[in-house]
C-alpha cells in the first residue's frame, strides 16, 4: 500500500522536501512511517516520537495505516 | 461560534461585535501581536505557516470544545497566517459570556489549547538577516555569555 508523508516547518527543511510516498506492507503502522523519514538524508534531526497526524487527526505510533493515507509529521507547534 | 484561518489584517473591532449578545455581560477580547524581540533577539518579522486542512479542523474543535465547556456560542477565533510585521495581529479571540469570569477561563482555554495543538508554525526574521523557527519545546538558555 501506498501512504503519503507531510513534512512542515523546520523538517520539510532539513528533509529538502514537504511530501514522501512510501510503499509499506499491510498492517504498516505511523510508527512505520516516522521510522522511514528518520532514515532519510537529514531524517534524524526529527524526534524518534514526534507529533503525528493521519488524515487531520492527531494518531498515536501504534495506529495501523490504509491505503491512501496522509500521514503528517508535525514539529513542534508555535500558534499565536 | 466562527473559527477562520485567515491571510489578511484581523478586523479585531469585527470579531467583537460578532461575540456581542443582548444577554452577555462581557466579552473578552485576546489579541495576539509581533513582538520586536524574542530570547534576546531582535525581531523584525515572523512569518506564519500552518498544515491548513488540519488547523481549519483543530482550530474549530477547540472552540466547539470551549462552547461546550464554558456553555457559549460566542467565541470568534481568527489566526493569521503569511509574514507578519511587528505591531501586526497574529491572532484575535473574543468570547462573550453572561459572566466575566467564565469569558475570561474560555479565552484562556482556546489560546491554551491553540498553543499546544494548533498546527501553525513561525519563522522569526531577526535584524541581522536571518532566519529561524520557532521552537518552543526548546530548553531557553537565559545568561550572560561566556
């Protein structure tokens, strides 16, 4: 299946890049996905446990992923 | 109850009349600015970015969450996004309650939860010319240099 990861902020900087599709097996988890990024060129500047969204909501690292799903990456949030 | 994310000048004047209500007794108005300076910086800009799907969507459940909370429909929540000059209004949050205590806890509940769940990031631009995002889970180092 295939899963597309949304980077932001300061970690779409030092990945070089805001959007990554990955190929996973079924049962992939966010865990996954964030483990994939860490890997990349730049990756382990990002927490082992960051803030994940899947499809707009906050997800914990257990959540299972589908097919299609928008799997972001959230650095820390600076509102206001 | 009006939540936006929004890329021109927050009408503050706006955001209060829509929070007005024959039966409220107050309404608490928060305005969030620009500061010129940030841990020992100076600032002359920030640029705002937000995932905007998510902040549209997070943004209106804290307010729903406060509605529900504080029991008023009358929270008008407005978060700029784009570059900022300082002075300029980032965020504006009115909130009108019979009672000013209760106007005054769910204001202090939606910037509480704004800050911890918004997906809205800055970029500070500093005088010398730099550039750099705000973290604000990073420990501040507070001191004379050495």
């Amino acid at each position: 299946m295939t899963v597309t990861a949304l980077l932001f902020a300061s970690y779409a900087d030092v990945l070089q890049r805001e959007s990554i599709e990955f190929t996973l097996p079924h049962g992939a988890t966010v865990s996954d996905v964030v483990s994939r990024v860490r890997a990349l060129p730049g990756g382990a500047m990002l927490p082992p446990t960051p803030l994940v969204a899947v499809n707009h909501e906050y997800a914990r690292a257990d959540v299972v992923l589908s097919s299609g799903d928008e799997v972001a990456i959230i650095p820390p949030v600076a509102g206001g | 109850m009006r939540t936006a994310i929004v890329d021109d000048v927050i009408d503050t004047a706006a955001l209060l009349d829509e929070a007005q209500r024959d039966s409220n007794g107050a309404i608490v108005l928060f305005v969030g600015t620009v500061r010129d300076n940030n841990s020992g910086r100076l600032v002359t800009g920030i640029d705002y970015a937000c995932y905007g799907a998510m902040a549209a969507r997070e943004l209106a459940s804290i307010c729903a969450e406060a509605a529900e909370r504080f029991a008023t429909v009358d929270i008008v929540v407005e978060h700029r996004i784009g570059h900022l000059t300082v002075g300029e209004t980032s965020l504006a949050i009115a909130v009108g309650h019979a009672r000013r205590a209760t106007a005054y806890e769910a204001s202090r509940y939606v910037i509480e939860q704004i800050k911890r769940r918004l997906p809205i990031w800055k970029r500070e631009e500093y005088t010398d010319g730099t550039r750099e995002w705000v973290d604000p889970t990073a420990v501040a180092v507070v001191g004379p240099e050495s």
